[in-house]
C-alpha cells in the first residue's frame, strides 16, 4: 500500500493594504528641574517658541503668544503658558515657577526628527531630568 505523502501547506498571501502614514506626529516633553529663573522668564520663553519652529522647520501662522499666571492668586499654578500656532500645527509651552517644571506638546502633521529637537530644549532650559512620550496622531486619517 502507498504511503500518504505529507506536504506542507502553501504559506497564506499577504493581502492586507499597506499601513497609510498618521496625519500627525506629537512629542511631549517633560522637564524637572530647570535651570533658575527658566520658568518665570517670559523673554526666554518667548525666544523659545521663536526659535524652535527653525529647529523643526516648520512654518508659524503668528507670533508666539504667551501669558502668565497671577502667582499671588494661583501661588502653585505661577508660571507661563505660551502657544506658537504652525501651518503644520501647534507648539506648547507651560511652566510651573514653583516646582521649576516645564512641559512642552510639539504637534505636527510633518515628521520630524526628535534628537535636534531635544538637545535645543536642553540648551534652554537646563533640566535635571527630561521625561518624553511620542505618539502618532490621527491614525485612519489616510487611509
């Protein structure tokens, strides 16, 4: 009597779309520990927002506006809060004076390359410690 002959079975094709790319890119940055004085330095915090849409090459819509809080009022709320609107979105900044804490939201529908971007957030602000989380945004947006 003939053997049976075992064969294996044919791998399945891949028929599943290539993944469409996010609508955005969003990278949060925490800062612990600032350099003295960074928080409350609304000429500093103010050059920043300036200064970055060169770092990521990205193209402002305005003017970075920036406000700060009423320490007397909001003594654990003292701080900045600033705002550079991009064509290619947004860029925020918001300090904590009395825990000398930064965080900063960098969102855009460009991809853009993290490293630069924090080693200029270093050379201004100085912190001990920086803390980042990366997301992609608007995941189905393209597809």
């Amino acid at each position: 009597m003939p053997q049976a002959q075992v064969a294996d079975a044919p791998a399945p094709l891949d028929t599943a779309k290539p993944q469409a790319p996010p609508f955005g890119y969003q990278l949060l940055l925490d800062l612990y520990d600032c350099k003295p004085g960074a928080c409350d330095d609304l000429g500093l915090c103010y050059n920043f927002l300036e200064e970055i849409v060169r770092v990521l090459k990205v193209e402002p819509q305005s003017p970075p506006f920036i406000f700060r809080t009423d320490g007397k009022r909001f003594p654990d709320k003292a701080g900045l809060s600033g705002w550079i609107p991009l064509v290619e979105s947004g860029i925020q900044l918001h300090t904590l004076t009395p825990k000398e804490f930064i965080s900063i939201d960098v969102y855009s529908c460009r991809q853009f390359d993290i490293e630069p971007l924090k080693a200029f957030v270093r050379s201004y602000f100085a912190p001990k410690r920086m803390d980042e989380q990366f997301l992609e945004r608007g995941l189905d947006y393209n597809t």
